[in-house]
C-alpha cells in the first residue's frame, strides 16, 4: 500500500470518512494538498483506494488458500477462514474501514463491490461445494456466507495487537466456530 | 426515543458522528441549537444518549426472553438470539450506529460499555450453562460470545427493510446459525 494510502487509513480510522479532511492527509504524508490531488482525485477517490487495497490484499490470499486446500470443502472452507481471519487480526484498523462503505456514492463504490461480491462468492462456492456433498448442513449458502462474513468482518472491531491473543490463535478459535456453523465435523480435514 | 435522539441518529447514519454537527440535528428536530444544548451537553452527549437507547432497547428483551425459556439453555439461547436479531433488523440503522462507539472519549463511552458488557455476559451465561450441561460444545464461551454478537451486529449493515427477508424470517435463520457454532441441535427445544 502506497505511503498515502497507509496515512490515510490512518485518519478515516481515527476520525471516520467525514471527519478526515484531504488537507489532514496530506499533512500526515507530508505533502501538499495539489500533490496529493495528483494521485487521487478526491477524499473519496482516496478511501475507495483504500477499500480497494485492503480487499486486494485479503482476496488472493484467499483464492489461494482454498486452491491449496484440494478437493475437501470442510479444508477449503478451513482455509479460507483461516486467512480471512488473519487479514481481519493483522490489518484490523484497514480491515475496519469496511464500515466507511456506506459513505460512498453509489458510482464510486463499483469497482469495491465487484471485488467484495468476489470475495462472498469465493465462500459461497465453498459452501455449496460442501452442502451438496453432505458435509455441510446449510439451508441457504447465501446467507451463511454472508453471516460468517460479517462474523469474522467483527473481530476488526475488537481485536488488540497488544492483547492476549495472536491473529494465529484467533484464527484457530474462528476456524472451529464457522465449521460448527455450517454443521461440519470441526476437527476433520485440518492441516 | 426523544425526538431529538430519533432525528440525531438518522444524521448520525447518514453523515457519521464527525460529519453530523449539532447544527444539523437542531434543523432536522426544527429547534435552535441553544435549546438542543438544554437537553444534551454536546455532539458526543447526544451519540451516547443514542446508543444507549438502543440498548435499553435491546436489553431488557434480550433478558425477558431468556427468562421466558425456562431451564433449557438450547431454548434460552434460541430466545435471545432471535430477540437480538428481530433488535438489529427492525431497528438497523440505530443499531448499525455501535460502529460510532470507537469515537467516543473514555469517560464518556463508560455508561454504554456497561451495558454493552452486560449485554456479552447475559449471552455468555447462556452459553456456559449450556457447555456445562454438555447441550453445547464450546471451548471458549468468552469468545463464542463476542463471535456470535458480532455476526449478529453485522446484520445491521447489510438488512434492507425493503429486501426479500422479513426480521422474523432473519431471526429464525440465525437462530438456526447460533446454535449449529455451538454444537447443539438446531431444532430442539424450539418454541
């Protein structure tokens, strides 16, 4: 993530989209407004950047997990969580400015929620994957998804780097409870 | 809820606490903004006052209903996990609102943490009575808690009053989901 993008998921952070002015970013970059005009076209050009970067840091990482996972869905699905709940421990403070979406006008916020219906699609494949094999016992894989999603999109709300539990153990704990969740045996298939 | 706090959170939803000015919610209650300082102290007052309606909104439903379910902690949690969901889908844009939490002073956010907290520890009652009675298989109920709060809260982000799923429809869902992350029979002991 560029320098800009970083001190600016620093700011909406702390001070939410409307409460962060473009003259605050460019101060914590060190640049001048004109400058950072240069790159981004407006405040909002500049989280929707950040949306963008967090999800394309989150998303591959993913794919990867459940390629990497054969053809298990209980292990892809295990996968999968594992590296969402990571990405949501590591980069809570990015992983939270998901909330700021809704500030978004609704032309701007496409190219975000391409790759954000990605991402559920990505689950939801697992998890049909899984109910059509009998592993899983789900009713409507649509709303699972987007129920575990938001789950374990929570964490970025509480998680403290500085607190008991590191993003492995988390993402241990949240591994069980979403498999328990889609009716599966939770220790089965795990690496 | 006062006019004052009904009109605040909607400005609140839609601009987010540091774009909402006492002056907007003044003209949007149609008062002065030296009448609207008689009732709150200042713009965080007036956040606080919100949130903490909508949790003694949620509250004393949440307790009522497990109180209603008897000894069986599978229909206790049944209970609360519907009363919870029919709060975050009937009232989505008060309760989306909690995100705002983290902007709020620490003497300020004290009041509404404890009843925050005691909202977490009526769910965690539930789910360690029923651990210890073997109904539900949970390592950590602490954590099982706030897992299962979140994907509840996050119901407030995405629910349209206007989509295809009544709350009640919702509820019944993530009753269904609540008690599967917990290991007990997602039909027994249902009303």
């Amino acid at each position: 993530m560029s320098d800009i993008l970083n001190h600016a998921s620093r700011a909406f952070y702390e001070h939410g989209f409307h409460g962060t002015t473009v003259r605050d970013i460019a101060r914590r970059v060190g640049v001048t407004v004109p400058a950072l005009y240069y790159h981004h076209e407006n405040k909002e050009g500049i989280l929707v950047a950040v949306l963008e970067a967090a999800i394309a840091d989150l998303l591959p990482r993913g794919e990867a997990a459940v390629a990497e996972a054969g053809d298990d869905p209980v292990r892809q699905m295990a996968n999968l969580v594992e590296s969402i709940a990571l990405h949501v421990t590591v980069r809570a403070r990015l992983a939270a400015l998901d909330s700021e979406y809704r500030y978004l006008s609704p032309g701007v916020r496409r190219g975000y929620a391409e790759l954000r219906k990605r991402n559920e699609e990505l689950m939801r494949s697992v998890i049909e994957r899984g109910t059509e094999q009998g592993v899983f016992v789900v009713t409507d894989p649509a709303e699972a998804t987007r129920a575990l999603l938001g789950m374990l999109q929570a964490i970025s709300r509480w998680y403290d780097e500085s607190g008991p539990l590191t993003p492995a153990e988390v993402a241990d704990r949240y591994v069980g409870l979403c498999l328990s969740a889609l009716g599966a045996p939770t220790r089965a298939g795990r690496d």
